[in-house]
C-alpha cells in the first residue's frame, strides 16, 4: 500500500474568502447651514403658509410704530405691509381720521403718531426707487387737509437723506401741486391778490418751512432760486410780509432780518449787503452783519461763511481808506450792539433778562470766533 505524502500546507492558516476589491464609495454631500435670511426667503417660510386675513389681524393688533419696525424683517413682509397700509379702511383710520388736540398732551401724542406714519411708510418703500417711494407715499397723504400733518410726515420722510434725493423730493413736490407755476402766477400779477398769496403763503409756510427744522433754508433756497432778485423779493414779501393791509406793522426786529438773509443763501444775502455798501448805508450795513455774526453762532452755521461775506463787502469799496472805515464801523457796531445787550439786561427786573443775558454770552462768542476766523484768513 503505498502511503500519501502528507501535504507541506498542513497545519499552516489559509485564506478562504475572497479576494479583497477596492470600492469607491460616493463622497457624502457637505453639510450646510442656512441662514435667517435665506430660511425667510424660502417657500417654506412661516408667513408664506399664513392667510393674508391672518396676517391682516396680526397687524391690526400692532401699533404703527410696531409695524414699521416689522416691515423690515424681510421682502415678504414688506410686500405684504404695503399691502395692508393702501387699503382705504387703515387709510381712514390712521391717515385722514381727524384728532381734537384739546391739550398740549393731546397735541404732541398726535405729532408722535404722524412722525410714526412717517417712519412706517419709510421703511415700508425702503427698496423702492426715490420715485416710486414718493408715488407710493404721497398717494396715501394727498387726501389730507391738515397741511401741517403733511410737513411732519414729510420731514420724518427725508430725514437723513443726502441733497440729490432732497431735489427729488422738490421736484416731485413741485410737479404734484404745479407749485412753481403757482409761484409764477402770483409773483407776475399785481399785488394785493389776496386769495392766491394767503394760499401761497399757507401751503409753503405750513409744508415747507418749518423754522425749527434745518431743511428750511434748503426749501427756501429751492423756492428763491428760479427767479430774478425782484420776484425773489416781491416772494419773500409774501411769505414773512404782513397779513392785515390796514395796519402798519412795526419793524423787524434786526436778528429776524439777519436770519432771514442767511436763509435765503449767499448769492441774495450779498446782493443786499452790497447794496448797502454802495449807497452809503455803512452803519445799517455793519448793524446787519454784527446779527447775522450772531445768528450763525446761534443757530450753528460756520463762522467762515460770514468772514468770506465780509471779504466780498470789502471788495465793493474802490480804495483802501474806504476798506479801513468800513472795518473800522464794523468794530464800532460790535461794541455798541454788546453795550446794548449788557445795559438792557442790568436794568430792570424783566422776565427776559435771563434770556438777554444769554444772548449777550453768545454775542461775546460769536465775536470771539468772527475775529479768530477774520485774522486767520489775513495771516494765512
């Protein structure tokens, strides 16, 4: 019997799977995040799936300030915002309602709710074109009869923005009521057309120029600008001139004027001056300038722009010894306008005193800066 030769591989561990293969798994897909925003944007937002009845109700429970600030959440709400302000019943209710301000209190609780009207329609045209913004806007507030409601919303409206869309605003303004043509029918007539300047005078009083706003110089400005020196004039006459023709009014009152002149701008402001100074008025001439020094201080204009005014004053005088007694008035008038102040305010015991007394301090002040700026631009 012939035996097996036993086998070499016996007892040695063998591989019976088989043989190993090289796979190529996909790459899992990177993880993203998704912003506030982009959840917003989405179709799956929440206030996609709300009914705009729904929506509607939520607003109705909102203040208008609240609304305003909501406005801003995303483009979605925004629309739906604009929406819900052109409806003729929230019209009704928050724009033409009519409110008795029996009180002070009264008073500036309705102020408070048209700059909050303001603010609303703001935000809610605030990715609209300036055009459009004004369309949107001024087609909710054209019904309004308060011209003053109309002058805070426009403020609250224009707040913050630069000069360029200021313009827009103005010519908007000017191409929905026919404002210059309405200028330009009252400046060519006669004088004394009651009806038309009143209506004039009211509508650029109580829209535009407000006096304790800065945008009032720029509004007046605009309103100046199309016309010659004598429609300026006859315009101005209208708009600050006396109501009653059978009453002589008293004089104005020398800071009034100052003011007045630095509201209507440069270009006016030295035809006036120089004016003066041609005719021989040197003493009216250095009183006038010594105020608009005290307007600028107090009403916080550059003090440059006075000293460059004064600059163009001394080059309406031919010779030097004129130059110098122009100067030399102007110094006189500081002093005496000062001792004025100081002496009304030591002599009696009025209620104003302490007012006078704080216009003096300011007088000692805008001196004080006039003649820094004056020498400096002498030195340089």
């Amino acid at each position: 019997m012939v035996r097996k030769k036993p086998s070499s591989n016996v007892g040695k561990y063998t591989w019976t799977g088989k043989p190993y293969k090289k796979t190529h798994h996909r790459p899992r897909p990177p993880r993203t995040i998704m912003t506030r925003s982009q959840c917003s944007t989405s179709s799956t937002s929440f206030f996609s799936r709300v009914p705009a009845e729904v929506f509607d109700m939520i607003l109705d429970k909102l203040s208008v300030r609240e609304i305003s600030v909501f406005a801003m959440v995303s483009k979605e709400i925004t629309r739906h915002v604009a929406d819900y302000v052109s409806t003729v019943a929230w019209k009704n209710k928050m724009i033409l309602q009519s409110f008795h301000c029996a009180t002070l209190l009264e008073q500036k609780s309705t102020i408070g709710h048209y700059r909050d009207l303001g603010l609303l329609f703001k935000r809610c045209t605030l990715l609209l074109p300036t055009k459009d913004r004004l369309k949107f806007i001024f087609s909710k507030i054209s019904k309004v009869r308060k011209r003053g409601v109309v002058l805070i919303i426009l403020q609250t409206l224009i707040a913050g923005w630069d000069e360029l869309e200021c313009h827009r605003v103005f010519n908007f303004l000017c191409d929905l009521t026919n404002l210059l043509q309405k200028i330009e029918a009252v400046i060519t007539a006669k004088p004394g057309v009651f009806f038309r300047e009143l209506q004039l005078r009211l509508f650029c009083r109580q829209v535009l120029l407000d006096p304790n706003q800065l945008e009032c110089q720029f509004w007046l400005m605009q309103l100046l600008k199309p016309w010659p020196m004598v429609s300026q004039a006859h315009l101005l006459f209208i708009l600050y001139g006396p109501l009653l023709p059978e009453v002589i009014p008293q004089p104005w009152h020398m800071e009034n004027v100052a003011r007045l002149l630095v509201l209507c701008g440069s270009s006016l402001c030295y035809s006036v001056l120089a004016s003066k100074a041609l005719n021989g008025r040197l003493l009216e001439l250095s009183r006038l300038i010594v105020y608009i020094v005290l307007v600028c201080e107090k009403d916080g204009y550059h003090m440059s722009w006075a000293v460059k005014l004064v600059q163009q004053i001394c080059k309406v005088f031919s010779t030097a010894p004129e130059r110098f007694y122009f100067i030399q008035q102007l110094e006189n008038t500081f002093s005496e306008v000062t001792r004025e102040f100081f002496e009304f305010s030591v002599a009696g015991n009025h209620f104003d005193d302490r007012e006078t007394f704080q216009t003096l301090c300011i007088l000692l002040d805008s001196s004080a800066h006039f003649h820094t700026k004056f020498l400096h631009m002498f030195l340089r």
